[in-house]
C-alpha cells in the first residue's frame, strides 16, 4: 500500500478473495475431537477398565456389569456436551455482531470471520475491535485499552495511531485499516487459550476435582490392602479377585463427574431455549450465588432507544431548532438519544458544517460541536453543564418526574464549557420495560438485592426506581458526592442505598468492588460501553443482546432477546444446577466413604468381602444412579452458598461409616450361622440397600409428590427382585434365611436412625 490514503475506499473483491482472514476459534465451546477425549481418556475409565478386565479374566460374567459404566459415562457426557455445543455454536453466531467494513468503495456489514487482511474497518461508539491496525479516519475517535493495558482513560486516536484488537470505541467515529488478523492480533496472542473453551473459577468444579485427587490416593492403598486380605483368606483365586474389585470399584464415585457434566450440559440448553447464550460453563455456577444484583437503569429497567418529547426554549432569540437538527446528525453512527432527535429533524439545515466536534461520552456526559459564524454549541446533563440559575431548577423539577432531561447551551470553548448559556431543555420520554416489575419482585422474594446505578440525574432515576417499588427507591445518591479513596466507607454507603444516580464508569468498576469486598456476589447487567469495566470484574456479567459488541464481548452471560424477565429464569437455572449437584456429590460420596470403611476393616479383619460387585452395581442403580439423574435435574429455588466441600463432607462422612457398620455387622451375624457365603452376602446386601436408601430419603428431602414416586419405585424394584427367581439367579441373591434377613432389617433400621441424627449433628457443626 502507498500510505494510508489508498486505503480510504476499501478493498476491492479481488483482493479479499485471495487475503488472509480472520478466523479464531469461538471461547463457547471445544471441538468435537476435544468432547470424544475428555469423556472417553479419563482416571476413572482407566481404573475401571483394568478392573473390568479381571473380572473378565477370573470371574463371572454377572459381576462385570459395572464395567458398562465406562460406556454410558462416556456416551451420556458425549451426547450432552455435543447438544450443549451445539446450542452454544448457534447462539454464538446469533451473538456476534457484524463488523461494517468499506469494500470496493461502499459500505458493507460482514461477519467476524469474514474480516481479511487489509479490510477497512469502519468505527463507531460501543464497537469491539477485533482485530490489529491502523488509524486512517478519526472523528474525535476515542478508544479504551482498559481490558489490555489495565489504564481506565481513554486514548484519543489520529490518522497514523495504532490500535489494538480487544479494546473498544468508546467515543466518535473513524475507521482503521486492518494489518494483524486471526491468530496474529494481539487480544488472541495475549490470551490465546481464553480465545478457546474454558471453565472460569468453580467452586463446585474444584471441589469435584479435590474429592477425585484424594480419592485416587486413597484408593491405591485400601485396594493393595485389600487384595492381599482377600488372596489370604480365599482358596478360590477367582472369588478373592472379585471381592477385592467389588471394594475397590464401590470406592470409586464413577458416576460424580458425569452428573456434574450433565446438570451444566442441560443448563446450557435450557438457558439456550430461552434465547440466552451462557459464554462460559461456570457462569451457571454464578447465577446461582447472586446476592446482589447491579442494574444499569438503560436498556435494563428501561426498554431500548427513547422518544422525543419536549423542546422547551429559554431564549426566544436562538436557533434551537437548528441546532439540535445539527448535532444530531454529526454522527453516522448516532446514539439512541440522537436517534429519538433525528426522527423530529430528519436532516441538518445548510449552513451548519461542523469545524470541531466533541464527541458524547459517558465520562464528559454532553457532546458538542463548533459551527464556525453560528457559534459553539454543546447538548448534555443539565446538572453537569449548568451551575444554577432558572434553566437548572426548571431541569431538576422536570427530572423529579422521571424524565430524561437534556440542556441545550451555547459556549465560548468546547475544551472545557465552563461557561454556558443556557438556551433551551430537552425532554425525552422513557420506556419502561413492562416485565420489570414482576422481574424486580422476584429477586426481592429471592433475597437477591438489587443496586440501581445509572449515569443519570439521581433525581430521574429515583422516580423510576420508586414508580418499581425498589426499597429505597426514594432516597437516590450523587455518585459525584461519594468517597473515592476510602472503599469500606464506600461499601457501608452501597450497603445502605439502592440508588445512585450521575455514575461515572469508573465509578461502576468500584461499586462492584466494594460490594465484593464486602463478601457479596455480584451480578453486573449493562447494554452500553460504559458498563464494560464492571461488567468484566463483576462475579457475573449479563448483558442485553441489543447491547455494544464490546459490552457482548466481556459479559458470561448474554440475553439474546433483550428480555429482562429473563433474568429469573437464568438465576433460577443456576440455582437448580448446584443444589442438584450438591444432593448427588451426597449420595455418590456416602457410596465411597462407606466403601473406605468397608474396605479398610475388612482388609485389616482379614476376612471376606460382604458382597460381589453385581450386589454393588444392583444397589448403587436403585439407590444412587437412578435416582442421581432425576435430583439432578429437578427444579429448586434455594440459593446457594459457599461451602460445598464441607457441606457435602458434613453428611457423606457420618453416613458412609454407618452404612458400613451395619452392613459389616449384617454379614458378620449373618456368618457366625450354618448359611452359606451367598445367604451371608444377601443379608449384608438387604442392609446396604436399606441403609443407602433411606441416605436417598433424606437427600430428596423436602419431599413432594414425584420424590415420594421416585424413592418409593426404587424400594418397589428391589423388593420385586428379591422375589423373582431369575433376578435372583443372576443377582446371585438367596434370601432363605429368614433369621438372618429379619436381623438384616433390625440392624437397618437401627443404622437410618443412627444416620438421620448423625448427619442432623454434624450439620449443625461450624468448622
């Protein structure tokens, strides 16, 4: 290229078909090659195989049917993360918002991918720029570095500036020509794995992973221990093989992993259904520990662009008229106020050409422009630009009603409009968005509280806030009055107020951080590219799908269709994905803290393991299988909370060591008789059904009608079996001693009762 000036009407269709394009993997999902080795190359599949193998080797047939769970692990977790891909790829591209370039000498929308090397990108306020280049328009162009450099101020942009894919446009208009694209840009080479699927911070995922690490080392030991004692104690090899398998694959919470992926995989669906797009897994997590929700009152409370209401002179002898029409259509790409303006003046009157322009922001608040013989004139808050007098009551009175109110002025010097004169107010008529207010009183039934911040006149969005009936929607606070360097004085002010009006959007960043030192969770919704910064730091940003690109770009959550009443429903999903989780992290963890117990005493006992692992895989899929996938994917309003860990190990601990005492118990009463190892066996099976049952009973708690259903069949499944000769046969269940069944049922019933006041205690305990 021969300088930036043959650049100014774009590329022709002949250059972009042979150029290099902008192709970069989406963060939503991973390849389908990444799906099949994630789901199919795991620890688990690897322990099991190898046990699966022996049994094969040395025993029956009948007892390798845990083995099918390698492939159901694998086919289920496949099916439903290829869905969620799916869905995620699509919504993706419904999310992405096309780039307007300049080709053979007009102006074209294109999609992301579709930008080539070379490509004249054309700029406007609230656009991502996606990839490297350089400056070749600037209209008082302004662009933020903030997510790359980590400085909040924006830079000003000439012809000849570079400009770095990952910032945004947060003021003016220009355009750029494109000289790094794809895996060359700096935002993909900075953080190219962030570029491709990722899980953000989980609570609930690193406590999955930490149960697994210990579990592994565990297992390793108690299994050795026990294949010795088993080899010891048993001619028979093919028998001592398969009690040490049965010990060693009941330890093993093979089926936690799965669920984990299928309670998200499912959320992502269903959120997907409803037009949301969840840009990261974990996000799921997030909605589900909100307390405190921060809404940006634009395009949140208030539905998308505004309507012109009132020009209200203060002079008789100036052009208003005139000069609204003029400064309204600076702009190319207006802003929904100079939209609502232009559809009352369709087009500028000759004569007003602009010399210098300063372009809206929502740092300065106004915008402005210098129309040579016809003076400097700047349109912005009333509260910002006017010191006083008759213009700035009248405004003030005007936006006590709720509505948006613009000053008019004319002014000496647009640098720093210090001194105005005020010529007329502007009124603008806001929509409020008819579901807000159901919206707002779900979160407030939910005990989620919600923070209006706005970069209007407090005064303005307090009277919407009360018209809401937010509590203390009536007492409003001028963000310009607080404190800026003293966070807890700050944090207690955020705490006391749910309003807070003339936010700047540094201001927004420190909110969230102040609440979030104040051991909140913090949801952040916005649609502008004020909200950007908070949104990025916020536990979890959601924004509007009518929102700027790079607003779209930043958030974890986005609501494709720009319903409010959405939110709900998102929380509510994310609330259903971890209560879920933590009831089925109950039942799978008591499984393998029972197994521990089981294994270490006998091992240390020296004598024969109570069941085979057929016996195991017959109770764990009435008792925790079966049942896991229902409770999985039940719906539940309950918030959660920190503390996964120690809640899950609070129950499962004290459950395990129960279930395993009565079931070695069972056996060992069952043993001192004249019945046979398979009588002794069913007997400690009849008690490790009925005592993991009654641990599902209490995790399904509170129970409705389908819990009762669902518990109740599993009880109906394993009575019937014990009754059917086949079932019995292959089940290798002889229940003919009825002494040593009935003190089965005595020694379980004893066992729930112990178990129902030992979790109850331990619960109660703080660690």
């Amino acid at each position: 290229m021969d300088g930036l000036t043959s650049v100014a009407h774009g590329l022709t269709s002949a250059q972009v078909a042979g150029a290099k394009t902008n192709d970069v993997p989406r963060r939503s999902s991973r390849s389908l090659s990444a799906i099949l080795r994630a789901n199919v190359f795991t620890l688990f599949n690897l322990v099991i195989g190898v046990l699966w193998a022996l049994i094969l080797i040395f025993g029956e047939w009948q007892d390798s049917l845990f083995g099918l769970v390698i492939v159901a692990n694998a086919l289920i977790g496949i099916i439903q993360e290829v869905r969620a891909k799916r869905t995620l790829d699509k919504l993706a591209v419904i999310n992405e918002a096309p780039v307007r370039v300049r080709r053979d000498g007009g102006e074209r929308l294109i999609e992301p991918r579709q930008v080539v090397l070379g490509d004249l990108i054309l700029l406007g306020s609230g656009d991502r720029l996606l990839v490297d280049g350089e400056v070749v328009e600037s209209r008082g162009l302004e662009v933020d570095e903030s997510l790359l450099t980590g400085e909040a101020d924006p830079v000003h942009k000439q012809p000849g500036d570079h400009v770095l894919s990952g910032s945004f446009a947060v003021a003016g208009s220009g355009s750029f020509v494109a000289t790094k694209v794809g895996t060359d840009a700096y935002a993909v080479k900075l953080a190219e794995e962030a570029s491709k699927f990722h899980l953000a911070h989980s609570e609930l995922r690193d406590g999955v992973a930490r149960f697994i690490k210990y579990l592994t080392w565990l297992v390793i030991p108690i299994g050795a221990l026990l294949i010795v004692s088993q080899l010891v104690n048993s001619a028979d090899l093919g028998t001592a093989i398969t009690g040490a398998v049965a010990g060693i694959v009941t330890m093993i919470p093979e089926g936690l992993v799965l669920m984990t992926s299928i309670a998200f995989a499912v959320g992502v669906v269903r959120l997907g259904r409803r037009e949301c797009l969840v840009q990261e897994l974990p996000a799921i997590e997030g909605l589900a520990r909100v307390d405190v929700l921060c809404l940006d009152k634009t395009g949140t409370l208030t539905a998308g662009g505004m309507d012109l209401d009132q020009v209200l002179p203060l002079r008789d002898d100036q052009p208003v008229d005139d000069a609204l029409a003029a400064l309204a259509h600076l702009d190319y790409q207006p802003n929904a106020t100079a939209q609502a303006i232009q559809a009352r003046y369709p087009q500028a009157q000759e004569g007003w050409s602009a010399t210098e322009t300063v372009p809206f922001s929502s740092a300065r608040k106004w915008s402005g422009a210098d129309f040579g013989e016809r003076g400097a004139w700047v349109l912005g808050a009333p509260d910002v630009l006017l010191d006083g007098g008759d213009g700035y009551v009248r405004a003030a009175e005007l936006a006590a009603t709720g509505t948006r109110v613009l000053a008019l002025c004319r002014t000496d010097n647009l640098a720093t409009t210090e001194i105005v004169e005020p010529v007329a107010l502007v009124t603008f008529k806001q929509r409020i968005r008819p579901d807000a207010h159901q919206t707002l009183r779900y979160f407030a039934e939910q005990g989620v509280t919600v923070k209006i911040i706005s970069g209007d006149n407090p005064t303005a969005v307090s009277a919407i806030a009360t018209g809401l009936e937010i509590p203390d929607g009536d007492r409003s606070v001028d963000a310009r009055t607080l404190p800026h360097d003293d966070p807890q004085k700050l944090g207690e002010l955020l705490d006391s107020h749910a309003v807070f009006g003339r936010v700047s959007p540094r201001q927004k960043r420190e909110f969230v951080a102040a609440l979030q030192a104040r051991g909140h969770t913090v949801a952040m919704t916005g649609d502008g590219v004020n909200d950007v910064l908070a949104l990025k730091d916020a536990d979890l940003g959601i924004a509007m799908g009518a929102g700027s690109p790079a607003t779209k770009a930043v958030a974890q959550v986005v609501l494709l269709d720009n319903k409010f009443a959405t939110l709900p429903h998102v929380v509510g999903e994310g609330r259903r994905v971890l209560a879920n989780i933590e009831r089925v992290s109950n039942l799978f963890l008591t499984k393998t803290f029972y197994a521990i117990v089981l294994s270490l005493l006998v091992g240390v006992a020296g004598v024969m393991f109570p069941f085979a692992p057929r016996h195991s895989t017959l109770t764990n899929a009435l008792t925790i299988g079966i049942p896991a996938f229902f409770l999985a994917l039940a719906p539940t309003l309950e918030r959660s909370k920190p503390g996964f860990v120690r809640r899950v190990l609070r129950f499962a601990v004290p459950a395990g060591v129960l279930c395993a005492a009565a079931v070695l118990l069972s056996f060992w009463a069952a043993h001192k008789g004249t019945s046979t190892l398979v009588e002794d066996q069913t007997s400690a099976v009849i008690t490790l059904f009925l005592t993991t049952w009654w641990v599902l009973v209490l995790i399904a708690r509170p129970l409705n009608w389908w819990r009762v259903a669902l518990v109740g069949s599993m009880a109906v499944v394993f009575a019937i079996g014990l009754t059917l000769p086949f079932v019995r046969r292959f089940f290798a269940l002889e229940p003919g001693d009825i002494s040593n069944d009935l003190t089965a049922v005595g020694i379980s019933i004893v066992a729930a009762a112990a178990i129902s006041i030992a979790v109850k205690v331990a619960g109660t305990l703080r660690t």
